[in-house]
C-alpha cells in the first residue's frame, strides 16, 4: 500500500444498483471530502458492476487504503438454486433431519402442503457410526471406516462441497474435527465445511440445514470474491480489503471466504448498522430504519443504540412456505419484496397488488425504455409527479413516459379505474406493505413507533417515508446525507466484528455462576485468540456479553445484555430482573417461575480505523438559489399541488423550508407534504416533522 493512500471507500451491490461511497481529505483545505456514485448492477458477473462503479466514481484504487464490500452474491445463489451438487455427512440415524425439518408448517391446514425440498436430496446424505451425548461426553466411538467410500460416491456423482454434521458437535466437536481433517486428507478437490466452525448452538435441523447451504454456496462465493481481489490488484489496489458480515460488522477477505454463509444479509446489515451510527450522532438512540431500493423494502427497530443480533433467520419462509433456516448472526429485520421496482398488477377478483415480483435491473420499470412493460412503483410515482420525468436518475436515463403511460393503462383498465387514479392506488398498496412490516418490528414486538425515529434510506427512502410516519404516529423522519448509498456508508462505520453463539444450559442461580462465568470466559478466550492469530492486538479488542434466557421447560428464549466482568449473586438477580422486564414486554406477561440459562452470546469488536463523520461546510447560499421551476405534485394521500423544488446536494445546514416540497439528487427523490417542516442539520441530512403526527407530544 502507498504511504499516500488515506481514501477510505466502501462497495454495496443491490439487487439493482452497485453503489460506492467515498471519503478522502482535501490536501490543501484539509476536508473531508465525500464522492458518490451508482452503476448498474451486473448479474451474474457482479465483480464487472463493482469495478465499473469505482471507473465511474473516478477514485484512484492505488490511494485506497481501505476498501469495505456488500453483496447479494450468497442470497442470490440460495434464491435461485444457482450453488454447487452438495453432500452431507451426519450421524448414523440422522440423515433424514434434514428433509424432517419441524413440524411448525405455515400453512398448518393445507392437506395439499408440500415441505420446500432439501438442499441435498437423500442419496447424497451420508451417515458416519459414532455418537456424542448432548453433555458432550462421547457415547459410541466414531468409525472413519466407510468414509473412503462415500467421498468416491460423492465424486462419481459430481459432488462439489460436503457438509459435516454430527449430532451435538455444538457440545463437542470433536468427532467433526476428525472427519474433517480426514475429509481434507482424502478429498482436496472437495470444498468442505463443519457445522462446529459456523455455528455452537443446539438444534439439529437448524444447525445441520445451516451448513448444508454454506457448502452449497462456499465456491460460488470464492469465486467471486476471488475474481473481485483480482481485479482489484490488477489496478494496483493495495489496501485493506473487508467484506460486509450480517451482523453489522466486517470481516476480512481469508474469513469470509471460509464461510461465507456470513455476508447472506450484508447489504441490508450495513444500511442498519449506518442508521444506528447516525442516531448515535444526532442523539436519537432509538430508530425504525428503513430501506427501500430498487427490489426490496427492509426494516428494523434500533432500541437504545443497539442493533438486535439473532441467530434464528430464515430464507424463503412465508405464508405458504416454511423455508430454510440459517443460524448466523444476522440483523433482526423483515424484508418484502416491496421496492421502486415492484410490479403493480390485480389479481382475478379485481385487487390490486404491488409485488414481490420485481423488474430488476434488466429491463426495470417500464420508464427506463428498456423493453419492460409491467407498471411498477417508480412508474406511478413518475406518473403522478413525485419523480421528475425530467431529471430521471439524476439526469442520466430520459424517462420513457409513454411506455408509463402504456403500463399504467392496462393496470387501469383491469380495476376499472383512471390512469391517474391506477398510480395513486400502487403508491398507496405500496405505502401499506412498508406499513404492515414496521409494525412487524415494532408493535409486534412490544415497541410503540411513536417512540422512535423514523430513518429512511435507500434510493427510494424519502418518497415514502413521510406517508409511513403519518400513519404510524412517528413525530420525526431523517433522511441521511447521500441516502441512495447509505448502506455504503455504513460499511466505512464498521468495526471488525464477530458473534459467538454457544449453547450451555444452566440454571440462572447464583449456585451456577461460576460456570456462567467460566463459559463467558472460554468463549471470549477463544475469540481472543483468534483475532491475535490473524495479527489484531489483543488490547484492541472488546468484548459485548448476552445471554439467552427462558423460564424452564419453555422452548424459546429472549436475549438479554450481562453486565461487564464477573457475574456475582447480585448481578445474577439483576439479569433474572432484566429478563422478566424484556419478556413482559414481548410477550405481555411474566411468570413466577424459574429462569433458565440457555446460552451466551459473546460479540468481539476489534476496531479497523472507522470513518469520524464531520460537519458539512456552509458556503452561504440563499434557499432561493437551490430551487428549480416549481411543479405539480400529486401527492396520493395529500391530494395534488404546486411544490417547490429543491437541489439536494446544494441544501446547507441551518436551511429551513416547508412542504410541499420535492428535493431532487442524482440518486433518490424527498417528497415533504403539505404542512410538514423539513431543516438541515449539522451532517448534511435532512430532518423533517410531522405535522400532527401523536410523537409530537413528546417534544419531537
């Protein structure tokens, strides 16, 4: 790396969009200088969409000195089957866990249900002798005999990646270490991976249908993070090179390609992480954020600064479908299929829908006259006014507003409906679906959303953002500085991160705590040397301590925070109190029972040099010079009038105007409706209050 390299950069690939957000220091004023940019994203060669964003953007690779990277590479693979012929070694007796799953269906009274079929069908499941009990104490000795032959199988059928999964290896794994390095030793041209090195919780099914989809995706993602490092040295890059994990924090390049079932929500945990950063910043600690791109909506509650971790995420589940589980550590979010791309289309009794189905990048709404014809979300809010048909992403793409036209006609026709009364209903059924998934992270969980911030980000964030507060009683929306490419923002607010799930039960009794205290102890040694091992000084690492707690004989737990140090009689009782205070709250009640401790969750931080956002200068323009002819503006729920324009990235702190108002960047629209007030702060974002709204009885 050259002694001048001080650019710190970050990369997000969207489903729709590759974003890239830069920040670099003037020489000669000795500002921070922040640099934007947006390229399409380009499956399935998305490495091609990375390095054509950082061309774009103009930064010069050779004076990065650190690069972060998001990337739908690992949930694209999983979504649409696009992994490696994968087989699984388990347990004798245990080879249909897998295709068991649990007996939770969604769809309980369907007689017609069928279960989402396994990852690896039933020939490819292997089982080995050799048992461990759940105390971890060995019950029949392992017999590596038979594994010679199943790896010559697994060959002849053109198995690419095996997965190890021997029944409570959480509690010991030593059997899976053995077949592991057996399995190196016979198949180097295996990829390979042991459920022991993602994961030390309990739940067989979860555990096993966990490492089965990180072998299965482990050479795609190689691969293309290989390709991308290439690329990458072959224009001189010699920088620190982290990729995006799920649970808000990076990683680096080695690790991640190990297993990289880590990053399956990396996009969207940075755009999470950067909201709680920001709140933190501008004193609101506790924040709805939202994020709304091209294909997706996703949200999550931020309570006291504090992003929720869990372990317990799921793909593909939903009304119909019971999906795959993954136990990582991932961002506790919901996520519809709900974005600027979402196709708008009514169903055979007359109803309208906005997705999920989306038009991508190829060939997008039908605005961007590349052969769609589906009426989409950003189609509507063109048609209604609220984007402007003139500077169409940012200026770069001439909106074909005919084909809008065409588009929202057939949807009129099938409801029966006008063209413009067609568009106001697909951004208000979408307004509705965003809705339903705040209060899924909130209200369903025992938060009111009047208690909180609304952050909305992404490149369709404040277009709706205002008609969600509004009809959530929110008192308060921030729209951050740069939003289209907030979760690339995030990235650069990341530290070095890693979370350890370890299953022991115990009983929560101040008899016990010096076991708790020895299972804390062992689980962050054990973090500890790792990170000293890839060359992080010990002194530069800290540590964050969970349990998760459950009255006995409950199936389900609730996490709550341990306090630093060793746990006494006196800080049992304080965590016993904690968990009756969060489980009332989740659940609405609590009981006179014994408290059970489940296992500890142990995050391990280690800090990379992370961005310190500054103040955004005040040239001193007037307002005036920052707006364009003012238009109409149908607002869907605000009915229709003249709004002013404003040129976002020339708003300056300390401005101050009312809605209604649209502010235009390259990248992302702000709609502020009637009534409402919009202002500048320290950071460049923009804060606007609800007018009416009930969180403004608390003085916000």
């Amino acid at each position: 790396m050259s002694d001048e390299a001080t650019i710190r950069a970050a990369t997000d690939v969207g489903g729709t969009f590759t974003d890239l957000v830069y920040f670099s220091i003037d020489p000669e004023s000795g500002r921070q200088q922040i640099v934007t940019a947006k390229a399409d994203t380009t499956p399935p060669d998305f490495e091609h969409g990375v390095m054509n964003v950082l061309r774009k953007s103009g930064v010069s690779l050779p004076e990065i000195a650190f690069l972060a990277h998001g990337t739908t590479i690992v949930i694209n693979a999983l979504t649409e089957r696009k992994g490696v012929k994968t087989g699984l070694i388990t347990t004798e007796g245990f080879r249909d866990s897998l295709e068991i799953g649990r007996g939770n269906r969604p769809d309980f009274f369907n007689l017609h249900y069928v279960k989402p079929p396994p990852f690896v069908p039933r020939y490819l499941r292997r089982e080995l002798a050799g048992r461990m009990g759940q105390t971890g104490l060995e019950r029949a000795p392992l017999d590596l005999g038979t594994l010679p032959g199943i790896l010559e199988d697994f060959r002849a059928d053109g198995v690419q990646a095996i997965a190890i999964c021997l029944l409570h290896s959480y509690a010991n794994p030593g059997h899976e270490q053995a077949v592991l390095e057996r399995v190196r030793e016979l198949g180097p041209d295996f990829s390979v991976v042991a459920s022991h090195q993602i994961s030390r919780e309990w739940r067989e099914y979860e555990r096993t249908s966990t490492t089965v989809l990180s072998a299965y995706v482990q050479p795609v993602a190689e691969r293309y993070l290989s390709r991308l490092a290439a690329e990458l040295r072959g224009e001189r890059f010699r920088g620190q090179f982290y990729v995006m994990q799920s649970n808000c924090g990076v990683d680096s390049l080695e690790r991640t390609r190990e297993i990289p079932i880590t990053m399956v929500e990396s996009g969207p945990s940075s755009g999470f992480w950067a909201a709680a950063e920001l709140g933190r910043l501008i004193g609101e600690p506790n924040v709805l954020a939202l994020d709304i791109g091209g294909t997706t909506a996703k949200c999550s509650l931020i309570d006291g600064g504090q992003v929720r971790i869990h372990s317990d995420y799921w793909i593909e589940r939903s009304r119909l479908s019971a999906g795959y589980p993954i136990q990582v550590p991932v961002v506790d979010l919901v996520e519809i299929g709900n974005g600027g791309g979402s196709i708008a289309w009514v169903d055979d009794f007359g109803k309208l829908h906005v997705g999920p189905g989306s038009a991508g990048a190829v060939p997008g709404p039908a605005a961007y006259g590349r052969g769609g014809t589906e009426a989409t979300t950003t189609d509507a809010n063109l048609a209604l006014g609220r984007i402007n048909a003139d500077y169409f992403c940012g200026g770069e793409l001439s909106a074909d507003m005919d084909a809008v036209q065409r588009a929202l006609e057939r949807v009129a026709e099938r409801l029966g409906a006008g063209v413009e009364d067609a568009a106001r209903g697909i951004v208000r059924i979408a307004n509705s679906n965003m809705i339903n998934a705040l209060k899924l992270v909130s209200v369903n969980r025992g938060y009111d959303p009047r208690d909180f911030t609304l952050v909305a980000f992404g490149g369709a964030g404040g277009m709706h953002a205002v008609d969600l507060a509004s009809e959530l009683g929110i008192g308060k929306v921030v729209i951050p500085y740069a939003a289209d490419v907030f979760s690339a923002w995030g990235m650069l607010m990341s530290d070095l991160r890693r979370d350890y799930f370890v299953t022991r039960l115990l009983g929560l009794d101040p008899d016990n705590a010096g076991a708790l205290n020895a299972l804390l102890d062992e689980v962050s040694a054990g973090a500890l040397e790792q990170f000293t091992r890839e060359g992080v000084a010990a002194a530069d690492v800290h540590f964050r301590r969970y349990g998760k707690l459950r009255y006995e004989n409950q199936e389900h737990s609730v996490e709550v925070a341990l306090p630093d140090g060793e746990i006494d009689a006196a800080g049992i009782e304080r965590v016993a109190e904690g968990f009756h205070v969060a489980y009332e709250r989740e659940y609405t009640y609590r009981l006179d029972a014994p408290v059970e401790f489940v296992g500890a969750h142990v995050v391990a931080i280690a800090e990379v040099g992370k961005l310190e956002p500054v103040a955004l200068p005040r040239p001193g323009r007037s307002l005036d010079e920052l707006r364009k002819a003012p238009r109409q503006v149908d607002f869907a729920t605000d009915g229709v009038h003249e709004a002013a324009v404003y040129v976002g990235e020339l708003l300056e702190p300390g401005m101050r105007f009312q809605g209604p108002a649209i502010v235009e960047t390259r990248g992302s629209t702000i709609v502020v409706h009637p009534g409402n007030e919009a202002s500048v702060d320290t950071y460049g974002n923009l804060v606007i209050t609800i007018d009416g709204a009930d969180g403004q009885e608390d003085g916000r």
